[in-house]
C-alpha cells in the first residue's frame, strides 16, 4: 500500500512569501533584497518550506535558479494565500473603520519638502478628524513592499518603475508629472547656470540610487532618460541619511544628483532644473489594493484638488516621459 504524501496541516506566510519572491526574480540575492532579509535567511526558509511539502522545488546551479515543475504548480496557490492574508490584515488585524474610530494612516512622503507633503497637509485639513501619520521611506520599491506587509498603508512615487506583481496588488492615483532637477556641488561648472540643458550632462557620471535596493524605480528612470545621450548612472555610493551625511557623501564624489525640483536644499550644493527636454518624473499616489479608510479618501481628494489648481498633471510641450508611465498615468486603479 503506498503512503499518501504528509500535507503540513499549518503553513507560516513568511515561508510561501520567501518562495514567492525567489519564484519571481529567479535570483535569491534580488529575492532577499526584496523581503529586506539576509540571503541565508531566505535560503533556509525556502528549504524549510521544501522539507514541509517534501516536494523540491527550485534546481539551483552556479548560473541560474529555475522552478521545478512542483514549484510551478505552488504559485498560483501560495499568491493566493498571501493576497488572502493581506486582505485579512487589511480589514481586521489595523482595523479600518471611519471618523475619530479609524486607525492612524501610516503615509510615506518619501523625503520632507516634496509634494507628498503638501498632498498630507490638506488631507488632514479636508479630515481633522483622521490621524495621519507621515513617513519616511525613501523610494516607492521600498515602499510598495511595506505597505504589502502591512507596516505601511500610502506612498508617492514612479507607480510604472514598480514590478508587474507589486502593481497587481496596488492601487494609484495620478498626482503629478514633477519636473525634474540636478543637485551640483559648490564649484561644478554647470553650478553656475539658472538652468542645466540635459546634454550639458554629456560625460558626466550622475547618481541616481545605484545599489539601493528601496529606489529601483527611480534608478530604471534614470537609466532611460540617460540612454544615448551620453550620460552615465554613477556607481553606488553609500547610503546617507539626513543632509549633513548627504551632503558629505555628495562633496567625497563629487557626482550631480538628479532629483526632482522640490528637493530640499542641501549644505554646499546648488538646485538647478533640467531642461531641453525637461525630464518629468511621473507621481502617483499609491495604496493597498482594497484598503478601505477615510485617510485614504481624504489624500485622494487633496491629491485631485492640488493636480487640478496647480496643474500638475499638465505635461509641457518640451517634457519627456518615458510612454509607458504616459499611459499609466492616464488612469486610475
């Protein structure tokens, strides 16, 4: 009599979402990258996870990782637990509900001084009765994936640059085409003109989150507006928070930054907007698909009134934006 194959009767998310992860980047090092965990640790889980199905389900060589056919066949099945356990953390585990009952809403501004900021502060003046929470996060890939475990619940950012599994579990809004700048140390010769034409940049190393693994959006942006025109994406640099670290990194390389015209203003540097074309970063305002709180209707509406009275998503005759964000930023999910 042949034995029937052990189900686990309990199966831990963080186990299927390692899978998950390794299933879509085919690569453990992006996969651990991804989930903010060592690689060691995602390696045992997988393997943890194997021993629990008594099914292999990656063949893993020097070169490449592939799923097994058992691997394949889990997919579809452990995506839906995890959206099914997304869906009850949303409704039940923070609570969701309106006026003085709602929960805080935890939202991202990226950095201070962005727009996000002004999108909050009339947000809480349309819901004075809603707490809203600002955050730092510091790119929209690093946001997408707290807010998909629940830690996060809002963010702003390039919706497009984000991977199609993240934006299938996402909702947005359209917010702003944000012109773009380049931050210039003190002494750089393009530090002296009101405006810098972006094939004045041609030679020049510029950083754009190189080797960040919370700002890949923003690097791909980077990447194509650089493309034939002679400008190449500095290598990564370390991680610097707050102004005086920046701008210490930033005097030790020596690289322009690209940025976008609100940054705010760091020690021995200049902000000068880019020009001929005028590179626009695409914003959106971006949520947990099925997310249900009056802070997230009131950001809508402040976000909707702002785009329409200062014209954000007006697009100016020299802008460029690459067609994919076009397209999605001409509607909303």
């Amino acid at each position: 009599m042949t034995a029937e194959p052990r189900i686990p009767r309990d199966l831990e998310p963080r186990l299927l979402r390692a899978f998950v992860a390794v299933s879509e980047e085919l690569h453990f090092t992006r996969a651990a990258a991804r989930l903010y965990v060592a690689q060691q640790a995602l390696s045992r889980d997988v393997r943890r996870l194997e021993r629990e199905l008594g099914a292999e389900l990656f063949v893993r060589t020097t070169r490449q990782v592939t799923p097994t056919a058992e691997g394949e066949r889990l997919l579809p099945y452990a995506r839906r637990v995890l959206e099914a356990q997304d869906d009850l953390t949303a409704a039940f585990a923070r609570g969701t509900g309106s006026g003085s009952a709602a929960r805080p809403l935890l939202v991202d501004l990226n950095s201070p001084g962005l727009i996000s900021g002004r999108v909050l502060e009339r947000a809480r003046a349309l819901a004075p009765e809603c707490e809203l929470m600002a955050r730092f996060e510091s790119g929209l890939t690093g946001a997408a994936a707290e807010i998909l475990a629940g830690r996060l619940d809002v963010s702003f950012g390039r919706y497009a640059g984000l991977e199609p599994a993240l934006r299938a579990r996402l909702a947005q809004q359209p917010v702003r085409y944000e012109p773009m700048a380049v931050l210039l140390p003190l002494g750089h010769p393009l530090a002296e003109l009101d405006a810098v034409p972006l094939g004045a940049l041609a030679g020049e190393s510029v950083y754009a989150g190189a080797g960040n693994p919370r700002t890949l959006e923003w690097t791909d942006l980077a990447h194509r507006l650089f493309e034939g025109r002679g400008i190449d994406v500095a290598a990564p640099a370390p991680l610097a928070v707050g102004p005086e670290e920046f701008g210490r990194i930033m005097a030790k390389n020596r690289h322009p930054v690209l940025t976008a015209v609100d940054f705010p203003a760091m020690p021995e540097s200049v902000l000068r907007p880019l020009t001929d074309p005028v590179p626009l970063s695409p914003v959106s305002m971006v949520w947990r698909k099925g997310l249900a709180h009056p802070g997230v209707d009131a950001l809508r509406e402040a976000a909707a009134e702002l785009a329409a009275t200062e014209g954000w998503l007006h697009r100016p005759r020299d802008g460029w934006v690459p067609a994919t964000d076009a397209l999605i930023m001409m509607r909303l999910d």
